[in-house]
C-alpha cells in the first residue's frame, strides 16, 4: 500500500519555507546524476562531497525551524543514467510530513508516459508541485511537444519550477558534459505561461546571465515566480533586488539549492541585503505558503 503524502506542516512554527532542496542520494546510495556531474557540481560550489539522505535533510531543516520543498530530476533520457525514484522521495516526505514538501520530475522526452507518471505521482503518491531542469533534461520548455505535460500540470493544479540561467552542473567539464545553458533562458518560459495562464511557475535562481529576462516575464506573468535559490544573496543582481523589493515582492520566495548552498550561509547573506522589513517576511516564507497551500488553501 502507497503512504500517500499529505500536508501536516504547522505554518505558524516555521520560520521560513525553502522552496529549492535536492534529495541527491537515495536510499540505497544512488546518486541522481552521474559521478563525474556530482564531482564537478561540489568543486564549482565548493561544497561537500558527500550527499546527505532524505531523513538527514528533514532532520536538518527541522531543527532549524524550516520546511523543504524537495525534489530530484528525472533527465534519464539526456543522462543515460537511471534517475532517483520520486515515488521514494513522496514516501521518505510522508514520513516527514512535518516538514517535507514532496514534488515529482518526470523525463519530458518520454511523451504520454511521463504524463500517466506525472498524474500517478500527484493522485496516487500525493506530490505538490513538479521540477524540471531545461539544460541537464535536455529540452527546449517552449517546444510545443512538451504542451500536453504543462496541460496536464495546470489541470491537476500543482506548481512546476524550471531551472533558469547559468548552471553549476557539467561546470568545467570539456563542452560541458553537453549541457546546454540556452534552454534555461527564463524567455523561453514566457510562451509557456502565456499559454498555461493557471499553471504557477517558478523560475529557480537569479537567472545570470538573463535577470533582466527573467524580471520581465516576472512581471508581466501573473503566474510566474521566481526563487532565489543557487546563489548567495550578497552576489544577487542589483535589479533583483529592487525588484523583490517593490513590483515582485508579493512573488519572489526563498530557495537555497541544498545541499549545494546552506540555508545558513543564505539566510546570513539575506540578512545583509537591503531588503524592507516589510517585504523579508514575504520572501522568507508568506509568499511560498500562498503559492503552495500550506495553510491548507488551494495552490496560487
């Protein structure tokens, strides 16, 4: 029988929502992407190289007082690599519903069968929300082929977050590992929106080397968001900043990428950014909470 995930965060304890966390290693050890991309990802992020698991990570944000929004990324067509499970992942966050947010990844390149995964991960497995990553799966998100799947998403009401700008993964590597960085302009998800005017859609990171890009679909979206997860605060483009401060304070959420970036060295950054004491509430947790329904309201 499927432990089926279902919200039980209290909202009022929390001191923030990250919107942006990798559960990397499964439970068996299973690295999400090949070692050599692992490898190169800590040496661009100076990170550590070992991956904590998915019981780790809940007991870590729970002691900081924080929900996770977690996910793997299914790019096994683009990879040749098998991914980690996100059935595992809804399971291991059931367990940990106090503070766990499961969302799903789907390959995009596997057509109708990433559609009927897609559904059975929301109905069957109780995920909130979807991740894609342009670059390392390996498509271009404004192809039309890829509509029917955002049809989907907007029809069983969960929110998706598309990695945008540049990209630690394959960083250093010769070509790159083959990955792509054009896929992830955020310009390319201004169609996508147009088109899918009820599917929420988050665009992770500052978007370098397309901020500007990215602010502007922010803008003129309503459906769109952007999470400030992958880079310390303190190297945030100035126009990010004035923009999460006035027209896009309702819809910027934090987001830290880890295990890549700690929500401690984050949040010390936030601290030093000229952010108005108004709007770091929003940032830090009221905007994810709408978006998500986790004061038991519907997503958006």
């Amino acid at each position: 029988m499927v432990n089926r995930y279902e919200l039980n965060i209290d909202v009022a304890s929390l001191n923030a929502v990250d919107t942006h966390v990798h559960i990397e290693v499964d439970d068996t050890g299973h690295n999400a992407l090949p070692q050599t991309l692992v490898d190169a990802a800590s040496k661009y992020f100076k990170s550590q190289t070992t991956r904590p698991g998915l019981d780790e990570i809940a007991d870590y944000y729970r002691q900081q007082g924080i929900a996770a929004v977690v996910f793997t990324v299914d790019a096994s067509t683009q990879m040749g690599h098998n991914p980690n499970s996100s059935e595992a992942i809804a399971e291991g966050a059931a367990r940990n519903n106090d503070v766990l947010i499961p969302f799903g990844s789907v390959d995009p390149h596997r057509g109708s069968d990433a559609i009927t995964q897609l559904k059975r991960l929301a109905e069957d497995h109780g995920v909130q929300g979807f991740k894609f990553h342009p670059s390392v799966q390996g498509f271009d998100p404004s192809d039309q082929q890829y509509y029917p799947l955002y049809e989907t998403l907007q029809e069983i009401g969960r929110p998706v977050i598309f990695h945008t700008g540049q990209t630690g993964i394959g960083s250093g590597l010769p070509g790159g590992f083959g990955i792509k960085l054009g896929l992830s302009n955020p310009m390319l998800l201004d169609s996508v929106a147009a088109d899918f005017p009820d599917l929420p859609i988050i665009m992770a990171h500052p978007s370098v080397p397309w901020q500007d890009e990215a602010l502007a679909v922010a803008n003129h979206k309503a459906n769109v968001y952007i999470d400030l997860s992958g880079w310390a605060p303190k190297y945030f483009p100035p126009a990010l900043v004035q923009h999460a401060n006035r027209m896009l304070q309702d819809k910027v959420l934090f987001g830290s990428d880890y295990p890549l970036i700690t929500p401690e060295r984050w949040l010390r950054d936030f601290e030093n950014l000229e952010i108005k004491d108004e709007v770091r509430p929003k940032i830090l947790k009221h905007n994810a909470v709408r978006l998500l329904g986790l004061d038991g309201k519907s997503h958006g």
